[in-house]
C-alpha cells in the first residue's frame, strides 16, 4: 500500500475539460468523470434532471502523490474560482495502484 492524495471535484459540466487540463499539467494523468451528478450545496440543489434551466454538474476524482498538492492547488483555484464548484483533497491509501498514480 502506499498513501496517496485523493481530490473530489464537482463542477459545471461546460467547465469539466479546464479542470483535467489542470489535473494534466500538474502529472495527474489517471482521473475518472462522471457526468451528470445531482446535489445540493449552499446554493441549493443543481441538476439538468430536476431543473432544466441549470447547468449540469460533473464529479471528477483523482489519486495522485502527495509531492502534486501544493502545483495543483495553485492552478486549479482560479479555475474553481472563476468558475465555481467545489474541491476537496484528503489522504487515502492506494493497494495495487502504485505505479500508474506515481508516473
């Protein structure tokens, strides 16, 4: 096993690809997005399914070394800023990952 970083975005759909292209240039090369997800947060709830007049919303989730964090906090929050959403980063522990998430 070895201890990994783990980063939780969910943001506006249309938004998406300058969130991987964030996550890419920092080296964090495997990520998984899901579209469409439903929520609710302090601006209350958002999904293309319940309201047809607000953007849908993507999660996207990563693994990556700790070394990345602070390169990839620094170029994603204006991303986020600008354009919404929110993030988090917390500690998890990668089993049979190790080499795909270290390259």
């Amino acid at each position: 096993m070895q201890a990994v970083k783990r980063i939780e975005i969910v943001s506006d759909s249309v938004e998406s690809h300058k969130i991987i292209k964030v996550l890419e240039s920092v080296g964090v090369l495997n990520y998984t997005v899901i579209r469409n997800v439903i929520g609710k947060g302090v601006r209350g709830t958002n999904s293309g399914d319940l309201d047809m007049s607000m953007l849908e919303n993507d999660y996207v989730i990563a693994f990556f070394l700790e070394e990345k964090t602070k390169a990839l906090v620094e170029k994603l929050k204006p991303v986020t800023k600008k354009f919404g959403g929110v993030c988090y980063i917390s500690d998890a522990m990668a089993i049979h990952a190790v080499q795909s998430i270290s390259s």
